[in-house]
C-alpha cells in the first residue's frame, strides 16, 4: 500500500519564503499552546509566520518570534503579539528534532498553520539553509518546468 501524503485543512498562514530559504528535509506537525484570544486572531488569519522559528529547550519546543495579531474585541487580558509559544510533540518527536538540530546549519521553521479538529496546528519542517546558487538553480529549475508545460500544453 503506498504511503500518502497527510491532507491538511486550508492553510490559514503559510510561510512561502521558507521553502525558498531553506530545503525542507522532514516535517512535524504539532499542536499549539495558545490562549483564548490567541486561537480567535489565528481563525481571523491575523498571524505572521515570515520570521518565525522554532528552538528546543529543556526538552520543550517552543516557537519564536511569530506575531499573532492582538484580538480586535479583545479587552485589557489580550495577549502578547511576539511572545514565545509552547509546541506540544511527543517525546520521541522531540528527541528525534534535537538530533537532526544539532547538525550544523539545520534549523526548525514553521511552515504553515491550519485548524484540524478544531485545534490549530503547525507543521514544523527541518530545514537546511540554502545557499545563493541553490536558490537561482530552483529558480531555473521551476521555469524549465513550467515552459516544458506552456510547450506541452500548446502543442496538445
């Protein structure tokens, strides 16, 4: 039976730069801790992934520097736009993140946030930073593909 990729929801951010910053080697998908005003800006799609990463500390994953924009009908108890955020993965997922971070030049980059179930979610991906000439060789790539499509699709 062949594996296949997991459906996620609708994206309600996504990080388009990462991919082209970084090569993805793996994903995670983790859960968030967030409060109550939190969850109501990430459904509005009020967040910001573009500078976002993730660290491992004491044994915990938490996601920095993402901005969560505060709740329009929030009150005084609205939260924190950039504060750091706890990612809840199991044991073994985090053991597994701590020792392909320790390489050099990998890190952890949210890639997009999605409701599933109801709870929002963010698929973490391990990244490997891409170099100048890395970046123009996808750049190239894509456009040979998408010409060899324009010809193919002409010539149907």
């Amino acid at each position: 039976m062949a594996k296949t990729k997991p459906q996620h929801a609708q994206p309600l951010a996504q990080n388009k730069k990462a991919r082209h910053d970084y090569s993805i080697i793996a994903t995670f998908e983790a859960g968030m801790v967030l409060t109550g005003t939190e969850i109501k800006s990430i459904r509005a799609r009020r967040i910001n992934l573009k500078d976002g990463f993730a660290q491992i500390r004491n044994g915990e994953v938490w996601l920095l520097n993402v901005h969560i924009s505060p709740y329009a009908q929030g009150n005084q108890f609205n939260h924190d736009p950039l504060r750091n955020r706890k990612l809840l993965l199991h044991k073994k997922e985090i053991a597994k993140l701590a020792k392909q971070v320790s390489d050099k030049g990998i890190t952890l980059v949210p890639l997009k946030v999605y409701l599933k179930q109801g709870f929002a979610k963010v698929l973490l991906g391990v990244g490997k930073g891409k170099r100048d000439y890395d970046k123009r060789e996808t750049i190239k790539r894509k456009d040979q593909e998408r010409q060899i499509q324009r010809t193919l699709k002409n010539f149907d």
